[in-house]
C-alpha cells in the first residue's frame, strides 16, 4: 500500500520560489506607495534615468493600469500618459508623460505643453510661497531629457510645498496649475516616474 506524503512536489516548490522573490521585489513598492511619496525632497539636479528590475516590475503590474500606453515600435519605446489627466487648450496646462526604454533599462519624464503653452519660444513660470514671502522664475525652451526632468521636478516641489503658479505671457501674470485635478495629475506621474527610476 503507497504511503501518502503531503510534501509539495518539486515544481510547486520552485513556483512558490518564484512567487516569493517577486514578492520581495514589490514589497518596498507597495510600502511607498502607502505613504503618496511626499517624505523624500528631490532636486531638480540629480536627474536620474536608469530602471530597475524591482521598479520595472512594480510600474508594469501596479501603475501602469492608470495610464494610457502607445507603443513606438521603431524608437523601441513605450510613452505612457495618465488617464485621469486634465486636457485642456484655452489656458495654460503642462502634463507629463513617462518614456521607458525597456531595451536599456531606462526612463524618461517629458513635459508636454498645450496648444497654449506651445505658443511660446521661451515658457516662464512664477511661482509663490506666501507662507515664506518668497518667488522665483522657472524657464524652459524645448530642452533634452535634463531640461524636462529640471522643469517637471521644479514643478512637482511647487506643488508640494503647495506655492501659487503663473505663467508670465504678455506682461500678464496667468493663474498656472491651480486646479486641484491638474495638480494632481502631475504630482501622481512624478511619483511614479521617480519610483521608476528610484529616487522615491
């Protein structure tokens, strides 16, 4: 009479192995994600470009549902655009995309200016910190990956430490990213790109 074991058979053991290590390679992800990556500041001067095993994984199965994705086949790149953002064209309004590079494990966030903005030779953001009586002037022109990271993460600072925006047009002085879904929008695909390339 065979003996009944209940020992897992060899290819469940090596399944679970694997299910275990992706575990652990998402874990730390999950955890952020908890906290809406707001503890860690960042500057606009360590830009950073390179992906992880672990935040590839993590953007593929978790974050990359909230995003509209268009493959370009020929540049090997997959450019993803959150869903949940505010398009507009009557007004001034900067969205963002994340470009990943699958090939050479790499990332990049783009601004992506509206007809508004696309106006402009030179794009001239002020910006406000009532609390500290302070003001600066972002500037941007069509730029390289650095110079879209620089913008994007100036912004995202912005809206963090929760700043008045305006774009300088005309000697005008146009409220810029005050709506709280375009805020949002942005902060949520900062987040995301910086997890990408783990600076959160």
């Amino acid at each position: 009479m065979p003996i009944e074991t209940n020992f897992p058979t060899p290819g469940y053991a090596f399944a679970m192995h694997h299910v275990l290590k992706a575990f652990t390679l998402v874990l730390p992800f999950m955890i952020a994600a908890c906290e809406g990556g707001k503890r860690k500041e960042i500057s606009e001067e360590e830009a950073k470009f390179t992906t992880s095993d672990a935040s590839e994984i993590f953007f593929r199965n978790v974050r990359s549902i909230y995003y509209e994705k268009t493959v370009m086949d020929e540049a090997k790149l997959d450019v993803y655009r959150l869903k949940e953002r505010l398009q507009a064209d009557g007004y001034p309004l900067l969205n963002l995309s994340i470009v990943v590079n699958w090939r050479y494990d790499e990332a990049y966030v783009l601004t992506e200016p509206n007809d508004f903005l696309q106006q402009m030779d030179t794009i001239k953001i002020m910006w406000r910190d009532t609390t500290q009586n302070d003001s600066g002037v972002f500037k941007f022109s069509k730029g390289n990956k650095d110079d879209h990271f620089r913008l994007a993460t100036q912004l995202y600072r912005s809206i963090q430490a929760q700043r008045k925006l305006y774009v300088l047009h005309d000697h005008q002085e146009l409220p810029f990213m005050q709506r709280r879904d375009a805020r949002e929008a942005f902060r949520k695909t900062m987040v995301d790109y910086f997890r990408l390339v783990d600076l959160l």
